[in-house]
C-alpha cells in the first residue's frame, strides 16, 4: 500500500492494489521514436464537476513517451486550442527553447538522448498548463547495458498531481491582478485519480495490480503545481484507506535526512565526473518577499503589498522578446540587461530577523558565463517571509549536489562536508526550508538558460534568473542558428 500526502495539513490520501502504464514495445537503440502531440481540449470530470481542460491527446495524465539512451526522439506537437503551448523536455541538454507554437501551428521537437537514463517527466511550459499538459519521459538503459540493479519485471509511472476544479490560468489571473496568494488546488492525485477520500471520488482510485514474487519499479514523478509531495509503502496483508499521521510543518528534517540518504551509483574507484576545481563561485538568495501595490490601489498581499519572489533579491518579469532570440541576434537593448548581481549587495541574517524591507528589485537581468565555467553555486534560503523549501530546476544541464545543510551556509566550514565523490546528479535540487544547499556544473552548453523556482505560484511571483553561456572556440561549442521551420 502507498500514500501521497503534503506536509503541511492532510489534503488526501491515495491507496492502490498495484494496471500499467507505458505499455510500449521496448525501443531498440539506435533508432527513431516517433510521437504525435494533439494539444486539445478535452471534458473531464472530478470531483462532481466536470470541465474542459487542455490535453495532450485527450489524455490526463498525457501519454508516456519511453525511449532508450542513444535514441532520437521525434514529437510532432500541433496546437488545436487557443493558448500558446511549449513543451518542457527534462534531461534534454541538447534542446534549445523555441518561440510558443501558436494555435492551428505545429512544430517538431528532435533531438537523442545522450547521457540520460531513468525517471523524468515533459510538461507545458507557459503559464499555468502544466496543470493538465504533463506526462512520463523514461529513459532505458541503451540496449546490450544493464541495469544497475536487478532488472525489474514490469515498469509503472506514478505521477502525483493536483486537481483544481477552477480553471487554473484564471486562478494564477486572479492572484497576479491582487496580490495575493492564488487558491490552492481541491485535491491531489495518482495517474490523474483523486482517491476514495475525494467526493465522487469511491471508484476512481488507480489501481495496479502485480503477480506475487515480481519486482516492479516505480517511476515516481511530483508533477504538483505547488506542493511537495511524499511517497511512503507499507507492508500489508489487507489494509483499508487510512490518513496517515503526517510531518510537522517546521520538521523540515523530514526531507533533508531523506536527501542526505542519496548517493550515486559512482564509487572510489570509478568517481562521478564532478568538478574538481572551481572557475566562478556564486551565492544566491532564494525567497519570498513583497512589491509595491499599483498607484490608487490596495493589493491583498502583507500590508497591502502584492507578494513576490526572488534570487539575490531580483524579481525576474518575462520580457516581450524571447531571450534566445534577443541573446543570438545580438539584440539585447531594451530586452535584458547582464547585470545579475552575483551575490547580494547588502548580507543579513538569513535566517534570522527578517529585515525591514522586505520589497524586491525588478529587473530581467540575466549573468554571463564563459564557456567550459566550472560553477559552484550556493543557493541559500531566506526567511523574509518565512522559510520555505524551494525546488530550483536548471535549464540545460545536470549538475551535481554536493551539499547541504540548516541555517546560514559557512563558506569556512561546510565544504569540508562536501560529498566530489557518490554525489547526485540531478537538473533539480530542493533548497530546504531554513537551510542552503550546493550544486556543481560545468557550463558547456552554450545558449540561454532559465533557473526557476518549480513551485509555480513562487515562479509567477518572480522566483527565476537566466545564464548566457557564451559559444566556445570549436564549431560544436557554438549556438545554432533558428531551425528554418520554427513557430
């Protein structure tokens, strides 16, 4: 038996007998896989209320797309519905952002999967459609390569989401043109099921079922707009739903003595490729804060401010002209400016008495990285507004987590701690609550990358930075120029 639940106050609780998912023919290596996304509105019901929300193919969750490492990936997605639609890759360094495919075009995502394997996930990447528009990207070892573990009978996607019954670009509308906090969603889900402590909810649980003495892996994937999620099994004979008894809010251990449990597959003697010397050092802030309310108005943020977030204080506003496009053609006046602070001007306490002012800068100021950098970033919280954990995702690359930990990070005596051997890779790291953790990358990937915060309303608010990383000397360290067809 297994239970989703959020740490701070129970919302719902999901039990499921082990049908699956991916039910692909495995792919052979070497090849093309080829998918077809319809972006489509489609009526669904939960909850008792039913809606029309956008889909990839009529489906909800979408469809999984399986591939092995050493494939090229091929997904024609045309737009039927009237918003603008991205589609987020994860794992895909190769890929560069495209412009939004409009409504009534089409585009065609390719590229090959290079040094990727195991458990990510795609999703919409405009606004708040990633609600409804996600799905499993699994990644099998290339053919003829073993599993690091032994190889399982069957494998099954677990995605855990949200359900709003409202729809969620008026919600996140809504939140912007107030300042206020947005509404939070009405229940979570498993594969797009609510569960048996949902109303009309008693038989739309998902349901697996297994064949004793099999191992069966799960792919789990938090595609939550706004909450952090948690998996636990039990050991049952014949169990019936239950609430579990749930973490306090500030026992933010509970995550970090999970996250310190991780390692990678790498030993002494065949280490991960983790940067061992450091080109530029930076120290981020990330957190909440506020901004000024509009002249005549009073907005329902703290003290009649509207909420707000921001690395080292910088509150990032989407600019009209896509970055890439402004960064390749050499256009950048009036778009973006390349003076992102690289530590705060004024140090504080982080986790102490929050500051007076607690108002943010605005500004789409992006920071420049020579080619084949090795980075090391600090990315510490703050409790301006209170502490909160912040999943950071990075555009482009995987980096290596080399460390983390409570209270204000000490440049003396924490990278004494670090972990260049087994450490993680992973292109998202959970800042935790009160605390600060540390990644490694080498920026060998030239183009313009988006750091964001994955919680959305956080991101909406302004919790986001971009990196240039300039082309390097050779032909294939260079950025391409725009396919001819691009939308």
């Amino acid at each position: 038996m297994a239970a989703v639940y959020k740490s701070t106050a129970f919302m719902g609780v999901f039990v499921f007998t082990f049908v699956t998912l991916c039910l692909f023919p495995l792919p052979v290596a070497g090849i093309t896989r080829h998918y077809k996304f319809d972006i489509k509105l489609q009526n669904v019901a939960r909850l008792c209320h039913a809606k029309s929300i956008v889909t990839v193919n009529g489906q909800f969750p979408g469809p999984c797309v399986m591939v092995r490492e050493g494939n090229q990936l091929s997904v024609k997605v045309v737009n039927h519905v009237p918003n603008n639609i991205t589609i987020h890759w994860y794992g895909s360094s190769s890929l560069k952002h495209i412009c939004p495919i409009q409504n009534g075009q089409s585009y065609v995502y390719k590229f090959r999967i290079v040094g990727q394997r195991g458990t990510l996930f795609w999703h919409a990447h405009i606004s708040w459609l990633r609600a409804t528009v996600y799905g499993p990207l699994i990644i099998l070892p290339g053919l003829g390569v073993p599993y690091p573990f032994p190889k399982p009978y069957k494998e099954v996607p677990i995605i855990f989401d949200e359900w709003f019954n409202a729809d969620t670009e008026a919600i996140i509308s809504q939140a912007l043109q107030t300042g206020a906090g947005p509404n939070v969603s009405d229940a979570y889900t498993i594969n797009g099921h609510p569960g048996p402590f949902y109303n009309c909810s008693a038989k739309d649980t998902f349901k697996l079922k297994v064949k004793p003495g099999k191992t069966y892996l799960l792919h789990l994937i938090n595609a939550a707009l706004n909450d952090q999620l948690f998996f636990n099994p039990y050991s049952v004979k014949n169990l019936s739903p239950f609430k579990p008894n749930l973490p306090a809010l500030s026992n933010t251990s509970f995550i970090a003595n999970f996250a310190n449990k991780l390692h990678g597959l790498a030993t002494v003697h065949s280490p991960a490729s983790v940067p061992q010397n450091v080109d530029k050092q930076f120290l981020f802030t990330v957190g909440l804060g506020t901004s000024q309310c509009w002249q005549n108005r009073t907005c329902q943020g703290p003290n009649g401010t509207k909420f707000a977030a921001a690395v080292n204080n910088v509150s990032f506003p989407m600019p009209t002209t896509a970055l890439l496009q402004a960064h390749f053609f050499g256009k950048s006046h009036g778009v973006y400016k390349t003076d992102f602070p690289r530590e705060l001007k004024i140090r504080f306490d982080y986790m102490g008495t929050p500051p007076n002012n607690t108002m943010v800068n605005n500004g789409t100021e992006l920071l420049v990285l020579p080619f084949n950098t090795n980075v090391e970033l600090i990315m510490q919280d703050t409790s301006i507004l209170g502490a909160e954990s912040h999943p950071l995702h990075l555009h482009g690359y995987n980096f290596f987590v080399v460390g983390q930990g409570f209270g204000n990070f000490d440049p003396q005596k924490d990278p004494n701690n670090f972990n260049l051997i087994d450490t993680v890779e992973r292109n998202t790291v959970g800042v935790p609550a009160g605390g600060w953790v540390v990644i490694l990358f080498v920026a060998d990937n030239p183009g313009v990358w988006f750091m964001h915060c994955h919680i959305d309303a956080h991101q909406s608010w302004g919790l986001k930075m971009a990196w240039i990383v300039s082309d390097g000397d050779l032909p294939n360290q260079k950025l391409n120029p725009p396919p001819m067809i691009f939308p």
